[in-house]
C-alpha cells in the first residue's frame, strides 16, 4: 500500500477541496442611456436608476 511522502496541510487540503470559483460581473444594458452599466453603480454617462447624478467626464 502506498504512502504520502510529505504531510498534506491543512491549509493545502482546504484550497484542494474548495469550490470559490470567479463569476464575471453582471452587466445590463440601460436603453434610456444606450449604455452599459453594472447594477447599483452609477453609468460611464453619470445616470443612476434614470436621474443624472453626477456629470459625465
């Protein structure tokens, strides 16, 4: 029967046996503005939920 040579630890153990994986950000297209934007985020344009809250550079 076979036996490990070194000790797995802890800490590599839980990385092994996490499943944490990177989504990619949701991103919605506002028709108003004809841009896109993140959701809870003020637009490239300056709008948030269709009011202009800051102006746009």
């Amino acid at each position: 029967m076979a036996v490990p040579a070194r000790h797995t630890s802890s800490a590599k153990k839980n990385r092994r046996r996490t499943h944490y994986k990177l989504t990619a950000p949701t991103v919605t297209f506002n028709e108003a503005t004809g841009d896109y934007s993140r959701s809870h985020r003020v637009s490239l344009k300056g709008y948030y939920k269709g009011r202009q809250v800051r102006d746009a550079k």
